[in-house]
C-alpha cells in the first residue's frame, strides 16, 4: 500500500447539493445554515468527508456549475464569513471539506468574459476560445452548437456546455496561474479537497470530431495545477467522462502528482441508453463494471465508490425496485459497493433510498439539460416523452431534500411527488430504515480495516448474484449481493462463519441458503 492509498481509503464523502439540501432562512432554497444544522446528522450517519456542488456567486444558469467568482459565495447560500465558519464547523466534528472546482468554463457574467467580449484586444480575450467562424462541428452538452457568435466582438466562442458557460482557453498561462490562484485561495482558508469539474475537457484537441476532452495537454495542465507541494495533502477527484483505465494509470498514479483519483461513471451508465432511456441490463453487467475497475486498486490506486450525484437518476430506480423492495434493493446496492476497495461517495437522499420522483408535466423540471432535451423532442408522444424525463432527469436528485412530512410550499423547484411519504423523519421512525442500515454499514467499515484497506477479490459474478472476499491481516470477510430472483446460494464458501450483516435480519449461516430478492449478506469468515 502506497502513501495516499494509506491516507484517503479511510474517507467516507457525502455530496451535498447547496441549493436543495436544507432551508433555514425560508427562501426554498438551502442555505450554510441548513448545511451546518445538519452536521451532526451527517456525522451520525457515519461520513468523515463532504463535497459541496458549487456555492459561490452564479447566475446559476446551470445551478452553480456556471461561476460568476470563484472566491466569493453566492448569496442565496450565505456569506464567505458564514462558508468560513461551516469549515470550521465540519472540521470541528472531524469532517474533512472538499470543494467543487469548475475549471473548464465560467459564467458569462464572471468579470472575465464580461471583458473579454468588450474587444478583440482586451487583455481578458485569450481567456477563452474565439474564432471567425466555428473551428469544427462540436455539440455542446445541452444541445445546439458548441459555438455561439458575440455579436459585440463579431467572433464566435465556444461553450461545452450552455450558451452562457464560456469555455477558459487552458492554453493559455495566465489562465492556469488564475485557476491555480483559485485552488491556493481555499486551500489556505483550509479546505481539503475538490472535485474537479469535467477535468478532462480542460485540455482540447480541436481535431477530433466528435468531442473536446483529453487533449495531450491534460497531465501536464493538472500537474501544473496541483504538483506543488503544498497542494499535496489536497484530496482531488476528476470528473473526467472519457477516462481509461490505461489512462487513469497515468493521471492517478501517487507519483504523478495530479489527481489522486477520479471518477469512473461506466457502472452508473447500466440500464440507461444515454441520459434519458432506459436500457436492458443484467446485475452482472453492473457488478462487472465495478469489478474491472475495483482491480486497478491492486496497484496502489484509488476508486471512489460511486451510485448516484447530482446528474444521475436515482440507483433504487434505475437497478433496485423502487416499488415493491425500495428498503432491500437500497441497501443491498449499497453493501456491494461500499465494503468495496476504494472511496464511498454517498449523494444525499440515498441514504433514504430516495427513488425518482414522477411528474406529468415539464413545468416541473428545472435542469437546463431536461428542458432543452424537451423542446428538442417536443413532437414525440407526450406520456412517452414524459416517461423518459421523469426516467432520466438530473432534477431526479435535485429536488429538495426531504427532511420530514412537511412539503416545502415555496421551493425553488416543485417537491418530490413521494415527499410527505419518504423523507428522513419517517426514515429513522421505521423498522425498515434506509439510513439505520447505512449507519451499520459505514460502522462496519470504520470498525474493520478489512474493508478499508485489505485486499478485494471476486467470488463469482452472475446475473443473479454476486460475492467478493475482503482480507486484511488474516480477518476475512465475505460480501453476498443477491439480485432481483431468489438465488440458491452454496455457502459451504463461508461454513462456520459470523453473519456480520444482513439486511433480511439473518443472524446465521448455514451450508446453503436461498438468497431473497435484493439480499445482502456479510460474513465474517473463518477460513
Ligand atoms: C459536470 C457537472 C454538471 C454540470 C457540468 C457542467 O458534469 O456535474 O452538473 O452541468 O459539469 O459544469
């Protein structure tokens, strides 16, 4: 085991949306004050590290992932002395912070663009891409063009993303020094992290046809940005779709001084062709996903364990049973992956089993990608088109978070429909809870370094059920995932061992044991 495998195995991370996590002030939006009445819910469950989706200044076109000023928070959240004293909060409860870096574009308000549009010689230009005419047929992300014309400058700049998320020129120095700048300003207010935002896109290559990323600037533009020594206790993690495992070995490898991992979606693409439809899948196109990835942690690198964040759909929707086994399927997802090698990232609301909420209408959808998608496909069946969006839409994790029966009348974006029914008071109230399960999980981890830092090998994998060994200075556990059918089980594999875990209540196993439907089993073994 390499240095920072010693370091960041042991993180737990909780992604917190800002603007939907909890409303002190009443505005329907959340707040820092939310966030820090909430600490120790967060700390009960059992997370040591949290991830806050971008809270400074943002016209929030995108919500936040369009930054007006990277050093100053967004006033609907609060102040920079408040997001200060929320550090200081979660520090004090030994929650280490990690913050959302948008390096590859900004708002067009941010004062950047606003004055790189006023002239072709302003000294701001070459902070970002301007051409006479577009340089290739790009899409953007949300649709339309990846090249807008400026009618004031007569030049047309590219957006990855929206119209008014102007993509920053990498190529040039003074834009790195900028985001660099950016990255000091909070790590000396102490932060502990970030989450890079699209990393791969920073670097272009403006000859492939159909995408923007992983130019062959990449590793040398995130060393420049994080190889200095005192940005080496910095906890980061890529957002970098395009990622390789051949090209993981090189951005995240300990001695490359870049990214100390980053995030691999391929897992989270089963069931789902694209964003918005649904596609066949079995349990072990899921798990084998994982496990091709997981094996990479064999050699020193680290794998954030991942189901769900603020663009995905809800995993109980899309591969658990949201309807008849939303409790087992919940936590059973959640067995798989967290005792897993690597670093678990939770979202809030899974540790509800929050499902997607369902809406007839757009008018309840916010995200701009949703609404674009929409309009683009405003001539299909409507109750198909609908289908799709409620299946697919990153509103599906955005929606206020459910506290307790009380619907928020005032939010900035219509309630989940299942609100009043699934919400954390009602959670923690039942026999049944998503969250108490998480807690014994997490706990179970915390308390075994075997799931921490021992080493991970699959059983078998099927369509139907999967097992793998965790092993760490001769404790041996065993993980049993049963999928949606009841699956015979031949456990003379853990004969003799301690039922460690269960989310069927089972205390004991025998030589064979039918798995029910979405089963997890632990089993601390003797062999
Ligand atoms: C990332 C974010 C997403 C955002 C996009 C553009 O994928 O997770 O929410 O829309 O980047 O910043």
């Amino acid at each position: 085991m390499n240095g920072y495998q010693k370091d960041f195995l042991p993180l737990v991370v909780y992604q917190i949306y800002p603007r939907s996590f909890c409303d002190v002030n009443g505005d329907g939006m959340g707040d820092f004050a939310g966030i820090e009445s909430k600490i120790g819910y967060l700390a009960d469950l059992g997370v040591n590290a949290v991830w806050l989706s971008p809270c400074f200044r943002s016209p929030k076109i995108d919500n936040g992932y369009d930054v007006a000023d990277f050093r100053d928070t967004d006033a609907d959240y609060g102040s920079l002395d408040e997001l200060k004293q929320l550090f200081q909060s979660f520090h004090a409860h030994g929650i280490k912070v990690i913050l959302d870096l948008v390096a590859n574009h900004t708002s067009n308000r941010h004062e950047w663009f606003i004055e790189a549009r006023k002239s072709k010689d302003n000294p701001y230009r070459n902070y970002y891409y301007w051409a006479k005419k577009p340089l290739n047929e790009w899409q953007a992300c949300f649709g339309g063009s990846a090249w807008e014309y400026d009618e004031a400058s007569g030049e047309y700049y590219l957006h990855s993303y929206a119209v008014e998320q102007p993509d920053l020129n990498w190529t040039n120095p003074k834009v790195r020094q900028e985001v660099k700048d950016v990255v000091k300003f909070w790590a000396n207010l102490g932060v502990d992290g970030f989450r890079c935002d699209v990393l791969d896109q920073i670097a272009k290559d403006f000859s492939k046809p159909d995408g923007n990323g992983n130019g062959e600037k990449l590793d040398e533009y995130i060393h420049e940005l994080f190889g200095d020594e005192d940005l080496r206790h910095l906890f980061t993690v890529g957002e970098c779709w395009g990622i390789s495992l051949e090209k993981y070995r090189q951005t995240c490898a300990e001695e490359k001084r870049e990214l100390k991992c980053s995030f691999c979606f391929e897992h989270m693409l089963v069931g789902q062709n694209g964003q918005f439809e649904k596609k066949p899948f079995t349990f072990d196109d899921f798990t084998g996903k994982v496990y091709e990835w997981v094996a990479m942690t064999k050699d020193d690198l680290l794998y954030p364990l991942v189901l769900e964040n603020h663009d995905r759909s809800r995993i109980v929707s899309v591969l658990g049973n949201d309807k008849t086994y939303r409790y087992e399927s919940a936590t059973m997802l959640a067995t798989f992956i967290y005792l897993l090698k690597g670093i678990p990232f939770l979202y809030q609301g899974q540790e509800i089993g929050l499902p997607n909420p369902h809406y007839d209408d757009i008018s309840a959808f916010d995200d701009i990608e949703t609404v674009n998608y929409y309009r683009a496909h405003r001539g299909e069946n409507h109750a198909d088109l609908m289908q799709k969006i409620n299946f697919g839409s990153r509103d599906n994790g955005r929606r206020m978070f459910p506290w307790d029966e009380n619907v928020p009348t005032n939010a900035w974006l219509t309630p989940h429909n299942r609100h009043g029914e699934i919400n954390v008071k009602r959670d923690r109230a039942s026999k049944k809870s998503v969250y108490a399960f998480y807690q014994k999980l997490l706990a179970l981890r915390k308390a075994e370094q075997a799931f921490i830092y021992g080493d991970c090998n699959v059983l078998f994998s099927t369509s139907g059920c999967t097992a793998y060994k965790r092993e760490w200075k001769g404790k041996k556990f065993a993980v049993i995932c049963n999928y949606a059918q009841p699956t015979e089980f031949d456990a003379r594999v853990v004969k003799g061992g301690k039922v460690v875990l269960s989310n069927y209540g089972v205390e004991e196993i025998g030589e064979r044991l039918t798995l029910r439907p979405y089963e997890a089993v632990v089993v601390k073994c003797e062999k």
